[in-house]
C-alpha cells in the first residue's frame, strides 16, 4: 500500500487532544509531508453548502468529495464553526469516506520527492487508511482540558466564546466520532497512547520524537 522507503506515521486523536499542532511540528522536523485528514472532510462538507446541496444526501456530498478543490478554500473557511459541523456529517457517510480513502493513501504513498515520508492525522489514520505506518500514535487529553485549549483558540481568534456550548459540541462531536459504525475513533492495536494533559505543545512533541526515532528509521 506505501512505498516501503517512505516513513509513515499515523497520529490520530478527539478534537483539541494537541494532535494537529504536533503533526505540523513533527512534519517539519523531520521532513515529511503533513496532511490534515480532518480539512478533507472540512472541505468536503463546505462544498456540499456552497453548490446549494443537502449534508445530509450521500450523493451531493460523494459527488463533493470527487470533485474536492482544496485551493478555493482559506485556512479561515476550513477552521469555521461551519465547516467543523458539516464535516462531522459527511463523515458519517461510506461513500465519501471511500473516496477521501483513495486521497489518504496516496499522499501516503508518493509525499513527493522533497520528503522522507508523510505524516496524516485524524479519526482513523492507523486503523483504516495506513495500517502499515511505522508509528502510530493515539493522542489523548481530558474533556476538561481539551475544553479549556478549544476556549484559548477561540479567544485567540477574536472569536465570541460561550463555554457550555463549547462543552456541548465537544463532548456531542466525540460521541459521533466515537460512535459511528464507519471508521470510528478508536486507538489501533499498535498505537502508542501519548496523553498530553499534563503537558504542553514542547514536551508532547519530545515525547513523540523520542518514540519516532526509537521505533522508525529516522
Ligand atoms: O479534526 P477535525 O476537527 O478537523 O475533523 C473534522 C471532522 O472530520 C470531525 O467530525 C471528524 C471528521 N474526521 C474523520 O471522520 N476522519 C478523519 N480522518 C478526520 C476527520
């Protein structure tokens, strides 16, 4: 499924576990190409709304997921409340998670010659789309803490901050996440499980080097 000189490692984790800051600051350490699985179905669920089509047809959002252009998006439009609730419904859907599948996977394989390999983080990156990665790592933090990160990114962004609602779409999104019969969120058997509630973004990304370079080529 990958080319076998490619280094590939699977991050996955709930949303505000640190995941994504971590797989950017990895990818770029160690030279690899980042994808944010989580900006496809972002993406995806965006487009559904800007053709006028239902979130909730599977043939809107496959035809979607098709036809995906990621450069008519800015990173504001893929980090939206929007685009984070019309993502966590077309995920729910098989024939856009096939087609995102066949995206993954190939990202994963050809990363393009610059790179030593890829990085993917998500829902379902060591379970479903690279089960071979050579690390695999499940990223994990208490719904208070990932609560408390959510809010600083919020206020950071100038956006307006309620924290029981931020409480009820967080703990609402992991039960979908967690849930769902199609490529739930769940560690694979060979993740190794980095809880980074008592740590900050510096000290989760030496704990991840460390495991990296001890079970990987780099
Ligand atoms: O990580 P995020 O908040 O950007 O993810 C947006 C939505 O996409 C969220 O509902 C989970 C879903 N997702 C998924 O089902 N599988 C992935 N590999 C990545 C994200």
């Amino acid at each position: 499924m990958t080319d076998s000189a490619n280094l590939v490692v699977a991050i996955d984790g709930p949303a505000a576990s640190g995941k994504g800051t971590l797989a950017r600051r990895l990818a770029e350490i160690l030279s690899l190409r980042y994808l944010d699985t989580g900006s496809l179905y972002r993406a995806t669920g965006l487009s559904v709304l800007r053709a006028g089509g239902d979130l909730e047809s599977e043939q809107d959002a496959a035809k979607a997921a098709e036809t995906l252009d990621l450069s008519t998006f800015t990173a504001e439009d893929l980090r939206s409340e929007e685009a984070g609730v019309a993502a966590s419904h077309v995920a729910f859907l098989p024939s856009v998670r096939a087609v995102l599948l066949g995206f993954q996977r190939s990202v994963a394989a050809n990363p393009g010659g610059e790179f030593k390999g890829a990085i993917l983080d998500g829902r379902d990156i060591g379970t479903v789309v690279c089960p071979d990665a050579a690390t695999k790592i499940f990223v994990t933090a208490t719904l208070e803490v990932r609560i408390k990160r959510r809010l600083q990114e919020l206020k950071g962004r100038g956006e307006p901050v309620i924290e029981a609602r931020v409480r009820d779409d967080m703990t609402a999104r992991d039960q979908r996440d967690r849930d769902r019969s199609v490529s739930p969120l769940k560690p694979a058997e060979d993740a190794w499980e980095l809880d980074t509630s008592d740590m900050n973004a510096d000290e989760a990304l030496a704990a991840a080097l460390d495991r990296i370079r001890g079970t990987g080529p780099l």
